[in-house]
C-alpha cells in the first residue's frame, strides 16, 4: 500500500480534510489551492502544499508531510525544506507545518531545536490513529480506514460507503470514485470481484476509476485471447468494444 499516493490522492480531491484534522472548518479548504511544489536548492518536491489563494491574504501556507514508518530525521528534513521554500519564493504570508503519523511509536519526537516551533504551533502534530469520532466525515473516515487493521477495515468501509451514500447526490458519485481509490490501495491483494461481494458494491461500477480500470484489464487481457484463436471481432464482442480499439490495443502491445 503506497501511502504516499493515497494521502496525496485524498489531499487533492478532498482538500477539506486538512482542516478537519487542525480542528478546523472544513470549509477553508476553499481558500487554498494544494499542490507540489519544486525547491531547487535540493532538487526536490514539497509533496503536500496547501498555498492560500490571493483574494485570501490573512491565510496561512500549510506544510503537509505524512509519515507511515520511522524516520529520524523527519522533522530536520521538513523544517529545512520549508525554510529553503520561504527563502526561494519569499511569500508575505505566516505559515505552518503539519506531520500526520501514523501512529505515535514512530514519532521520533521534534529536536529541541525546533521546540519552540512546536510550541508556537508553527509544527502541529497529529496521530492518525488516535482520531476519534470520523463517523460524520468522509475525509476523516477514509484516513481511518488507512490505518485501520485489516481485520477492522472491512467493517468501517462498508460503514465509510454507506456514509457516502447518504450524503448529497451531487456529489456523491465523485465521493464514491475516491473511496473505490482508497479501497484498491488498502486491499491491493484482493481482487475487484472479491472486494464487491466483501463489501457489497455495485455503484462503483458506474465510477470513472472502475471504467479506467476495467478497460486497461480488458485491453492487457487481448494479446492472452488472440493466442488462444479468439478473432479480433470475438474479443471486441466479449469485452463490448469497438473492433478498432481491440485493433489499437493489438498495435500498442505489439509495438512492446
């Protein structure tokens, strides 16, 4: 389970989720645009960066890092990063660090350093693990489901997705697409098929990741049944495509 990816994929598509986390209204996540952002002095990417729009110049600039294993230096690593993002950008902003653990024996503690960042709250901390009550926030209760043993995941994504489907029709449907994303990270070893009858899913089907998805399968699967005789009109009526997209799909993997 890449972490790293799912954290960045829910940041992205649910940037309410931060503030959530700060104890914060959701609703500022309005104010921000989240993004990566290159620092040339070490040639590397700040991963998550939560920069306030113009129209809102009393918001602070968030740096995001979420941390799955033990790292020493994490925190020297951050603070060094954020200071070389202020000197190359030189923002007239305020600004705050975020590190989100995974649990709390990982945490090597802040150096004494930087303790009194700590202390003004420019470093904020939080243990996903510990989070309490998620049962009224998606965002919340997709981080939990993150975290969560495999043997108490099950329950509380089937919890997670009847909460989506409780909320506003609009969005739900987008809100569905980011769970199924969580739910291929965190069951990677489980099949598509296996993950439907386990949870119950049948919406997810209609999503855009599942349609992703299932045509990348379809296309990788089509060198397998020309070997086996299938004609090129057989294989386009078994996976209900049009004859020329098998015929690209032969092309590109010919062409490997």
């Amino acid at each position: 389970m890449k972490t790293d990816t799912i954290f960045y994929t829910l940041l992205q598509n649910l940037p309410s989720v931060l503030f959530e986390l700060l104890e914060q209204s959701p609703t500022l996540a309005l104010h921000y645009e989240f993004s990566s952002v290159e620092i040339k002095e070490l040639a590397r990417r700040l991963d998550g960066l939560f920069l306030p729009k113009p129209e809102y110049p009393q918001d602070p600039i968030y740096f995001v890092e979420v941390q799955f294993q033990k790292d020493d230096n994490l925190y020297w690593r951050l603070i060094t990063e954020t200071f070389l993002y202020l000197n190359q950008y030189k923002p007239e902003r305020s600004w705050q660090a975020v590190v989100l653990w995974a649990n709390r024996s990982i945490d090597p503690g802040i150096p004494l350093a930087y303790q009194g960042l700590l202390a003004s709250k420019q470093i904020y901390v939080v243990y996903l693990d510990e989070l309490v009550d998620t049962s009224s926030s998606i965002g919340l209760g997709i981080i939990k489901l993150v975290v969560a043993p495999e043997g108490e995941a099950i329950q509380q994504a089937k919890s997670l997705i009847n909460l989506v489907k409780k909320g506003d029709a609009a969005n739900s449907r987008d809100l569905l697409e980011l769970v199924e994303r969580m739910l291929v990270y965190k069951f990677s070893s489980y099949s598509r098929q296996e993950l439907e009858a386990m949870l119950g899913l049948t919406e997810w089907q209609q999503t855009r990741f599942y349609q992703e998805v299932k045509e990348e399968m379809e296309l990788k699967t089509i060198p397998r049944l020309l070997k086996e005789g299938l004609t090129v009109e057989q294989i386009a009526r078994v996976f209900e495509l049009d004859i020329e997209v098998v015929k690209q799909a032969i092309k590109k993997q010919s062409s490997k």
